[in-house]
C-alpha cells in the first residue's frame, strides 16, 4: 500500500509537471494569434489590455479541458487498469 501512495505521489507530480509546460504552450500560442490580430487589424489603445481581455474566455476552456486530459483520463485509466488486472 505504501508503494501504491509513492506511485500516486509521482505520479501527481508529473502530471502537474505535463499541465503546467501545456498549459503555458497553448496560452503562448492564444496570445501570440491575438497579438497578431491586434496588429493586423490597426486597433487603436493598449495592446496589452486587448489582449488580456480577449484571453479570459479562452484560458478557462483551456483549463476544463487540461484537466480533463491530464489528470482525470491518466488516473481513471490506470485506475481501471490496476481494477482489472487485480
């Protein structure tokens, strides 16, 4: 059982690990296309302010969806996995 709780420990460990380098990729990328659109469009005032207005909506469908496919269908696998075999 100690084995098993080390194993959740890492493994935790490493998905947040996957979570963070992925969320931060995708975020880059969201900005990145929304500075460009800002740029392409000739928006008048802050650039900055646009753009963290206009990424709000699209960080927290991001993070449902980092959730989802980082650390609820891992551990829901192995979970099933260990059910299975056991």
């Amino acid at each position: 059982m100690l084995n098993l709780g080390r194993m959740a420990i890492i493994l935790i460990v490493l998905l947040t690990v996957v979570y963070a380098c992925l969320f931060l990729y995708w975020r880059s990328g969201i900005r990145q296309r929304l500075e460009e659109d800002w740029v392409m469009e000739g928006r008048p005032g802050d650039r900055d302010d646009w753009v963290d207005e206009r990424i709000n909506p699209h960080i927290r469908r991001i993070t449902r969806w980092l959730i989802f496919f980082v650390y609820v269908l891992p551990i829901g696998g192995l979970s099933v996995f260990v059910y299975l075999t056991n």
